[in-house]
C-alpha cells in the first residue's frame, strides 16, 4: 500500500498584488510540505500563485486584457519555480496565459525548476457576478494539447521550450492527477468524470467560488456526490475575501475529499491570510472504490486522455507514514455548515475587515439613527471588532500589525472588541425636528454598549438654510402634505432632510480624525451605508442620502434576514437594547409629528410588506419571472393567504413592478455592497437590465388585469 499526502491551500484574492501574492504563495507550499505533503493546490486565476493560486488576482478585470499582467504573472511563476522549497513537490497554480495571441485561463503544473503542462480552462462562468468571457477564452479542443513556447524568464530556469498546453493529464510514478478548474465542476459533463473514467486517481479544482447567503451546502454537496460516485481523490481549494471590486467575496471552505467522504475542511471566512489543510489517503481505497464492473465497462469504453509524463513520485510507503511525526491516516469528517447568521457575522467581519486594511483609512462613519438598518450594521462592525480580537488572541500577528497600523498606536494591545470599535468607528445621531426621543435613545444606548465614538447632532438649521435657497431660486416655499402641499412637495420636504445627512456624514468623516487628535489625525473615515437589499429593489430610498457611502454593508442582504441576525446577535452577544430595535416599527421620521408615526410598509409608503419585496425579487431575478409569469406564479403560492384574490395579487404584481420600473435609475448610483443575495440589483455586476422603462408595462398590465378580472367571474360561477 501507498500513501498520499495532499494540501489545499485558501488564500485571499488580491488583484495586481504580484509581491504578496507571491508571499503568500510560497508560505502555503512551506506549509504544506512542512506538513508532509507532495501536492498543493490554490485558489483560481483570481488569486495569486500557489499551489492552484491565481497569480495576477480573480479580481483584475480588464487588467487581464494588458501584456503586463501575463508579464508580471510569468515573472512570479518563475520565482516559484527557482525557490528550493518546491523540490520534490507538485504545485498547482493559477494565471492567464496568452497561446497563439488568445487569451486563458490556465493552470500549470510544476516542480522546483520544471513545468509539466498548462491546461485552460474549458467551461467558463460568464452569469450573474462572472464575465470571465470577457477576458479569456474557453479551451474548446478535447483530450488535444500543443505546444506552448515558454517566456525567457521561466525557459532561463527551466531549461525548456516548449511544454504541453490543451486537454491533459499527468501521469506520476505512482499515480495520476487531472484539473478541473471552479465553472467546470458545475457543468453537466464535467471533466473529472472523464479523466476519473481514464484512471485519473487525484483530481485538483482550483476555484474562486463567491460567497452567497445558504450557498456553501450546495456546493459541499455537489463535491460530494461527484466523488461518491466516481470514486478518487477531490483537492478542492477556494478564495477567501474580497475581490477588488468589493462586490464580490469568497468564502474559503476547502476541502479534501475521497470517494465521497470528507476528510479535511479549511474554516468558511477567515481573516488568516495563509491557510493549508491536508490530508493523508491510501491511494489503494480510490482503486478499490472503482473495482465496480459496471464502471469499468464504461472506462474501458473511454477515449484516451493525452497524459504528460512525471518522475516524480507523490506517495509514501506505509512504514514511511508509521514512522512520521506528523502524517497520520485521515479519517471523515462531518461537513461544517454554517449557521445563516453565523454566515453573516463572519462573511461581514471579513469584508469590513479587509475593506478597511487595504484601503487604510482611518476607520468607519456611520449615521446611527435609532432604526434596524443602522443597528444592524453598528453590530457588524462590532462583529468585526471580535472577530480581530479572537484572531489576536489566537497569535496571528499580520492581524495585530494591520490594527496597529490602521490605528497609528503602534504598541495597541486591545483586550475587548470595544477597545477596537472605540478607535475605528464615530457613530452620529442626525436628528431633526421630527425625530423621536426613542429613537436617539436607542442610537445612544447601542453605541455606548458597543464602544463607539458617538455624536448627537441637529441638523434641522441646514435644513432649513437649503429651503431658504429654494425660495429664493423659485419664490416658493414648499409644504407637507399634512400642511397642505401636493406629492411632490412632500417628497421634496423629505428628500432634503435625506440629503443633508449624507452631507453632514461626509464631513463628519473627513474631519473626525483630526478633531478628536487621534494618531492617524487627517486620515478620513469611511462612510458605511445601511441601506438594505429590498429597499433597493424597490427604490425605496432618496438618491444621495444615507444610502449613499463608501460601502454598503447591509446592501445584500434583506430586511428579514437583518431582523434575524440583530436576534441571533442579542441573544449570542447578550445585547438586551437589540431587543427595543426588532420591535420598533420601521419609520424614516422624516414627517411632521402632526402626521402620525410614519410606516414604511403602509400602503402610503411603500405599499408592500418586506417579504413580499423579498418574494418579488426571487421571482424577478433567482426564478427569472416577468411580470405576468410572476402573476401566475402567485396566483398558486398565496392562494390561501387571507384577503389574497386575482385582483389582489395582481395589484400587487403591478405596483412592484411599476415601482421597480420608475425606480430602477437608483441602482445605477448603488453604493458598493458585498454580494450575499441572490436576488441583489446591483447594476453594476450581477443584474444587469435596462433603467429607462415603459413603467405602466401596457402590454403586461392589461393582460393581468384582464386575467384576473375574468377568473374573479370564473371563481364566483364557481361559487354558485
């Protein structure tokens, strides 16, 4: 029998960041041979180079499209490839490569000194947050190579020409290894059922999977199955954080798997910016696991795979591992699966977390206003604030040195999250003369709890003074509609308010450093939003206000979920205040005293519940339903809802879209939010669609109406 020891390292996604990448890279293969592995693999092209790291970054756009990239990519393989560390290991790494003037995405195996073969990718993603077709194209010529003429700077070390480039395998002395790259494992023929079915016994995927809320299971599961049924060894290695767009995240979650069970699972979010898992299998299971005639019928009947050959052997003797202090048979593993809001706490902490550190800014700036959605992003700093303090009391010292750094107190030992909170966010309560003693008591109390620097502020002046311009622009003052004024005067007495806070937010960010004295004086902080995902979609927000920031923390995520998490946090951090804010009602405060507390989900204000909005936009973007496939849709699923009839839902229907249609030119200014939502507009990246509509939809309407009156009369026949 022969053992195998293979690594899967999880590395975060920096785009263009060739010299770190590089570290980080040859940190993981240190790791992983101090381990005791022969095999390591890494995230995709995005990453960086490593075991199947990208080398360039996932995250680089159009970057991809420029000489320099593939340039600068080379240069780095050829530093991994002269460093003495990969001797005797295979490495998997990841980059774009230019063959014949076309542009792909690659992964190249190599040893110390020596490339075996670069194989492209051959599926590419090209929906929702993807446009890798953009950038480089799918290898379309299976079980077929050519020839790749190598750079000066690898061919200078390597001592080769040429090497393999197409639809190949590599043959060891003792086993062999195929690749599958992220997108290809989703397809329905995925290449490692060929390759598994032409004894291919190692199977390494090198991805830059992103981040969504219930996602990770999925994706386990998949992984799974594959390997239960085709039987070897499944080498998965993800990205972790941000991508350089800040739009898109990775959430790590690597695994090693063996005929479908797991053995090793890297952590689901980290702020590690090195983490390499392995594992240690007897490759005689994989060949045993296959012994099936019926399996075999069907390899014997398979093409042949072009295999490159390898001298290198990737296994050890079973004496070899018995007397190894640190190589021990795996056993499976039962999958770690999230909880929802741990899911949040965690992917929140990390995007916040890197956010700050790599735009080194001086901290956060949020308008606390009393509400939900502010709360619910105060807690997500605060979250981040522990998730640092647990990762330096675990030793991690980039984390203490990026604090120390971001801060300027270069001796800062923080011993609680509100140390941490206090230095990097200045919360401010924007009041007017509209606003209500519970909701500044509420913003006071939760920032006192979670260590902020807080601000009680009255803006009702500026207010005041941008009317005074309009009157004196328009001669024409104004009024709510409770004094009297018509919608758009209304409107625009509530806008001006929503404005002026986005304005007092932005100075308040560029100047708190340098008013409170503190090290890094001058730096700016940056204003985080708290606009949420249904809001979004509905366009329920005033253009350029506090939903306008630097970054919008809560813009994926919906308000269900938000109420959800700021529960599980009370009850997991014992916050007792949270409890004030999910029973508030959720009102903008906007309005005259006069006119009654204000609801945002009254028929006045948005006219629909934020489950429905959450509803719609499953329908809309996840089910890819229309305005009248979405009717029907409804027609069956509420049904039995009370007070839901034809002409009920199809209002429904129709005042969704219709404000969806009219509002739609809002996401085109969205403010940056990680992805977590699967129905998130962002026009920017995932929902791409028009912003000037029709907006009474004729066509669509009518037919709806038309429907739902004749199956009112049809419904009441029925009744007779």
């Amino acid at each position: 029998m022969s053992y195998i020891t293979v690594a899967a390292a999880t590395l975060p996604s920096v785009p263009l960041d060739f010299k770190g990448n590089l570290e980080r890279i040859l940190e993981s293969i240190r790791i992983a041979k101090e381990k005791g592995a022969k095999l390591r693999t890494g995230p995709e092209v995005g990453y960086s180079l490593s075991i199947h790291s990208p080398i360039p970054g996932y995250g680089c756009l159009d970057h991809h499209l420029e000489g320099d990239t593939f340039l600068h990519s080379w240069e780095v393989v050829a530093k991994i490839l002269d460093d003495p560390i990969c001797k005797d290991m295979l490495i998997d790494v990841g980059m774009g490569v230019r063959h014949r003037n076309v542009r792909y995405n690659c992964r190249i195996l190599l040893t110390y000194r020596k490339i075996f073969l670069i194989r492209p990718k051959m599926a590419l993603a090209n929906d929702g947050l993807y446009r890798e077709a953009r950038h480089f194209t799918a290898w379309v010529k299976p079980r077929t190579t050519e020839q790749y003429y190598l750079e000066k700077v690898v061919s200078d070390i390597t001592g080769q020409r040429t090497v393999p480039i197409g639809d190949v395998v590599l043959s060891t002395l003792d086993t062999s290894v195929g690749c599958e790259t992220c997108e290809e494992l989703f397809t329905p023929l995925n290449p490692s059922t060929y390759m598994g079915l032409n004894g291919v016994e190692v199977m390494l995927n090198s991805s830059a999977s992103h981040a969504e809320l219930r996602k990770l299971n999925t994706r386990l599961e998949l992984i799974q199955n594959c390997t239960r049924k085709l039987g070897g060894i499944y080498v998965y290695a993800n990205a972790t954080g941000i991508d350089g767009e800040a739009r898109m995240m990775f959430d790590g979650s690597s695994m090693i798997l063996c005929n479908g069970q797991a053995l090793s699972q890297s952590a689901h979010f980290s702020l590690k910016p090195v983490e390499v898992i392995t594992a240690t299998i007897d490759l005689e299971e994989v060949r045993s696991h296959r012994s099936s005639i019926s399996r075999n019928v069907q390899g014997a009947a398979q093409p042949d795979y072009p295999r490159v050959d390898c001298d290198l052997c990737l296994s050890r003797p079973v004496d070899e591992v018995l007397l190894s202090t640190n190589l021990h048979l795996s056993r499976e593993i039962a999958l770690k699966i999230p909880d929802p809001m741990e899911e949040i706490y965690m992917a929140e902490a990390v995007y916040l977390w890197q956010y700050l550190t790599r735009a080194s800014a001086g901290g956060f700036f949020l308008a606390l206003s009393g509400g939900l959605d502010s709360a619910t992003v105060a807690l997500f700093i605060f979250g981040m604030a522990k998730a640092v303090l647990q990762s330096i009391n675990s030793g991690d010292e980039n984390t203490l040195a990026d604090l120390r750094r971001i801060t300027g107190e270069k001796d800062l030992i923080p011993t609680t999250p509100q140390d941490i909170v206090s230095r990097l966010l200045h919360t401010c309560y924007m009041g007017t003369q509209h606003s209500g003693n519970e909701t500044r008591s509420r913003a006071e109390r939760l920032s006192k709890f979670i260590g902020s620097y807080h601000s009680d502020v009255n803006i009702s002046d500026t207010v005041s003074a941008h009317e005074q311009v309009i009157k004196q622009a328009l001669n024409f003052e104004p009024k709510f509609g409770v004094e009297g004024g018509s919608v758009a005067e209304n409107l625009a007495k509530q806008n001006i308010q929503a404005r002026n806070r986005m304005v007092v937010a932005y100075e308040l960010a560029q100047l708190s450093t340098t008013a409170r004295k503190l090290p890094r004086a001058g730096a700016s902080l940056l204003v985080v939003s708290s606009g949420n995902v249904d809001e979004a979609l509905r366009g329920y927000l005033t253009k350029y206000d506090c939903s306008s920031g630097d970054l919008a923390p809560l813009g994926s995520i919906s308000k269900s979920d938000a109420k959800s998490f700021l529960a599980w946090a009370r009850d997991k951090w014992d916050i007792p205040i949270i409890t004030s804010f999910i029973e508030a009602r959720p009102s903008a405060e906007l309005l005259p005293l006069s006119a009654g507390e204000q609801d945002d989900e009254s028929e006045s204000e948005m006219g629909l519940t934020y489950a429905e909005l959450s509803t719609f936009g499953i329908l809309r973007k996840v089910e890819k339903l229309g305005p009248w496939s979405s009717y029907l849709r409804l027609l069956v699923e509420w049904q039995d809802r009370p007070g839901f009839g034809p002409q009920e839902i199809a209002a429904k229907v129709i005042r969704f879209f219709r404000f969806y249609a009219i509002n739609r030119h809002k996401s085109t200014v969205l403010t940056p939010s990680v992805h977590l939502s699967p129905y998130n507009p962002d026009d920017n990246r995932h929902d791409l669609r028009p912003f000037l509509y029709v907006v009474n939809w004729p066509w669509q309407f009518d037919k709806i109406r038309d429907h739902a009156d004749k199956l009112v009369q049809a419904l009441a026949e029925k009744r007779k």
